[in-house]
C-alpha cells in the first residue's frame, strides 16, 4: 500500500491539534540534533583558525578540522531535513488497527531511532508497515488498538505516521 492511498477523512478539532502536537515531538529530536552538530562544527573551525593564527599547524591538522567541520554541519544539514516541515499539511488521513511493533535503526547522524508500527485498514482490507510512530506512543500502544495514520504534504509525503489518539 503506498502513502497516497490512505483516503481522506474529514477531521475533528481535537485530532488536528494532536496532528499538530505529533510533529513537533517528532521533529524535536532531529532539532537539537541538527544544532549540536552545527555548534560542534563551528566549535571546530574556530579551533582550526586558532591554530592557524597561532602558527601552530601543519597541513594535515587543518585538512582533518576542516574535514571534521564539514562533517558535522553535514549531519546538521541532514538531520533538518529529517523533520517534517513546519508548513505541511495532512492530506490523507485514516483509522487503522495496529498489527505490530518495533523499534528501527538509530540514526548515525542525528542520534535518534525512529519507531515503527505495523497498521492494518480493515475498511480498505490493506496493511501499512512500516508507519513511523513517536517513542511516546510505541511504548502505550497494543496490538488491536486504533491508530489514526496520516500522510503529510510536501517533501515528506512517502512516510505515513501513526498517531495514538488516546
């Protein structure tokens, strides 16, 4: 089942602020992660023009600062586009019952590990995966219970998340 075949459904005031409270803890991580490498690769260029001013270096010493700082606001870069944008909006919306439960992979650059559910339609007689969930929600959730999985607009609109509503 791809993203895009979740239907529509009209959603209530109560759902869309817990769609809206849904990306900002799952952007949180990504956030502090993305600053701390940008800091630590400012922290490193700065360590690498004092040592330069100071005469003290050789060309291998600058090469690796200078490696290491791109490094770091790589990781920074990447881990901001982890997060789902800000503006986006949830364009397909739909009721499922989860199947399943597991924890996926950290993530090397922004030190977060993403968590997944497995999420069965019974309307539609599909089944989602791999729908992405906050840690908040995989440690609450039981097989049988009712998720609501949403698809959001934008450059994120090949994941689906699973949101607990209770």
């Amino acid at each position: 089942m791809e993203p895009a075949e979740l239907s529509p459904i009209s959603l209530s005031r109560q759902e869309k602020e817990r769609i809206i409270s849904f990306k900002k803890i799952i952007n949180g991580s990504p956030t502090v992660a993305g600053y701390f490498a940008i800091v630590m690769g400012l922290l490193l260029l700065a360590l690498n023009i004092y040592t330069y001013r100071l005469g003290q270096y050789d060309t291998e010493s600058v090469l690796a600062l200078l490696l290491g700082t791109v490094l770091f606001w790589i990781v920074g870069g990447l881990s901001f586009l982890s997060r789902i944008p800000k503006k986006s909006c949830c364009i397909h919306a739909q009721y499922g019952i989860v199947n399943g439960k597991w924890p996926g992979m950290a993530h090397s650059g922004s030190g977060s590990q993403k968590y997944f559910l497995d999420i069965i339609f019974p309307d539609t007689k599909t089944r989602y995966k791999q729908a992405i969930c906050c840690y908040k929600d995989y440690k609450r959730v039981e097989k049988g219970q009712k998720v609501l999985a949403v698809v959001f607009d934008g450059r994120k609109r090949n994941h689906v998340y699973g949101i607990l509503l209770n």
